[in-house]
C-alpha cells in the first residue's frame, strides 16, 4: 500500500527529532511534504516525459483556434490532428521555420490555452497528450504507486529542508536525498521508449555554398 501523508510527516518528525531539533507544526510539515513529492515528480517527468500521460479530446470550428488547457496540466507531449483516422498527423509546436509555411498547422501554449496555427486551418478534431501536475498529498491522496518505492526522498527532502532553514549540518541526510536522486533518475530513464529521438530534415533550409555537384 502506498505511503499516506500521515505517514510520511511521521518518518520525517521521527529523523527530524534524531538531530536534536525543535519540531515543526504539523501543516508544516505536510506543506514540506508536498514540496518534496512535487520535487520527486519533477525529477521523474523531466526524464519520463510520458509517466502517467493524460489525453484532452476537442474540436474546434472554424471560427476559433483556442482550446482552454485542462486543469492539472503541466507539460504538452503532443498534438495530434484527426486522431483514430487514416489523415491522423502529429503537430509541430509552432515557431520560426513553422511560422514561414502558415499553412502548416502548428500548436503553442500561451497562458491558460492551448492555440492551433493558423486560425483559417484551424478547424477540425485533436487529441492532446500532456503530462499532468503533481497531484497533492492528503488525507485520501497517497503517493503515486510507482512512485511509492522512492518515497525516502520525500522524508530527506523534508528533513534537508527542515535543518536547512534552521542553518543546522544536515549531515548524512543531503547524501541520502541525492541518491535517491540518482536512483530516481536510473528508474526513470529505463522505463523510456527504446525509440530514439526523430532527426529533422534540414537539407531543404540550407543555404548554398557556392559549389554543387
């Protein structure tokens, strides 16, 4: 079963008491614990980019090209234009080299919203792939199954932070938190895609040298 808050606050008063120091409240400690879990879910994301990645379905028609962003979202992964269809076709997020072709359609985030390019081309179905925020702890949310074996690093997370402000040695407890950093990061990357990243085309950009075959 996976770690409960209460359970995690209490490891952490436990270590924290060991070092001699006076204990902090109680919805202290719990707000510490909810950064370290968004700390380990960041550390896991930044390498997994596709850990517990959320679909958003919508259509827009011609008259708009704005799409409000789910709530919970943190990070796209991808768009896909008439998904489940044989004309099915992954965006590129929109930029300079996208920004050249407007009829090309292209996708950015900007604030709250999620813009198909350009508006005239715009209309028609879309998936969207996002990786979703860290959710936060509580009486009823435990920490993530998979997550759950890294949950230490939450516990040294709040004990660094903890010493930490109180300007005490925090001893052996950074070393343990880093490597469950490292050990974080060593599950993250065997759990990618074997897939290598696709190569751009750039040959039709290049400018001429002077010279040709």
């Amino acid at each position: 079963m996976a770690k409960t808050l209460a359970a995690i606050v209490d490891e952490a008063q436990t270590l924290y008491d060991i070092s001699g120091s006076a204990v902090l409240t109680t919805p202290q400690w719990e707000v510490l614990a909810n950064h370290g879990y968004r700390k380990l879910w960041a550390t896991v994301t930044a390498v997994l980019k596709s850990f517990r990645a959320t679909s958003q379905s919508f259509t827009l028609s011609g008259t708009t090209q704005t799409q409000a962003l789910p709530a919970g979202f943190r990070e796209t992964l991808k768009v896909i234009r008439d998904p489940g269809t044989n004309y099915a076709k992954i965006l590129t997020r929109f930029g300079d080299r996208t920004a050249m072709t407007s009829w090309e359609r292209s996708y950015r985030v900007e604030g709250s919203n999620l813009v198909i390019e350009p508006l005239r081309n715009a209309a028609g179905s879309y998936q969207h792939l996002y990786i979703p925020d860290c959710p936060t702890l509580s009486v009823s949310v435990p920490v993530d199954d998979e997550l759950d074996k890294f949950y230490e690093t939450i516990v040294y997370y709040m004990v660094v932070t903890a010493m930490t402000r109180e300007e005490s040695e925090t001893g052996g407890f950074g070393a343990l938190l880093q490597e469950g950093y490292k050990d974080v990061k060593r599950w993250a990357a065997d759990q990618r895609n074997a897939e290598p990243d696709p190569v751009d085309d750039v040959r039709g950009t290049r400018r001429a040298t002077g010279w040709s075959w």
